[in-house]
C-alpha cells in the first residue's frame, strides 16, 4: 500500500557513490529514517529546471524523494510498504 506524503524533509546525512550523491538518513516531524546503500536517481527536466527523484529503502519500506537543486528543497513524496 501506498501513503502520499508530499511533505518537505530534511537530508541530515548522504552518501556517494560513482560520482553521485544519494539521501542517506532524513528527519520529518519527530522521526528519522537511514537508508539502504542501494538508492535509485533519476534526473527530470522540468522546463528549464533540473528535478532529482530518488527511489530509496531503509529495508522495510520504500519511499519516493524530490530533490529540486536550485531552491535545495527535499519533498518526501510517498512511502510504500516492502512487505
């Protein structure tokens, strides 16, 4: 099942690997969450602005990130459950 966030979060940590940079731990409200070293990025043109969605998992559950660079806002978009 699906939960729809859509709610600004915090990148409190990264990690990298061949040459890119990847959320590893986040913090929303009281909670934080450290993921998985095997993240998925896509990059996304939108006009003349640059999005990067990541495709993360902290080994329970899966969740979807927005990161737009120039304004530097993280977006937690949904959460999916792995089980």
């Amino acid at each position: 099942m699906t939960h729809v966030l859509n709610q600004q979060i915090d990148v409190t940590a990264y990690y990298f690997t061949k040459g890119k940079t990847f959320p590893r731990r986040i913090q929303f409200g009281e909670q934080e969450l450290t993921f998985i070293e095997s993240g998925l990025r896509c990059l996304v043109n939108k006009g003349q602005d640059l999005i990067e969605i990541f495709n993360m998992s902290d080994g329970r559950d899966q969740y979807t990130i927005r990161h737009e660079p120039l304004s530097r806002h993280w977006i937690l978009l949904n959460k999916r459950s792995l089980a």
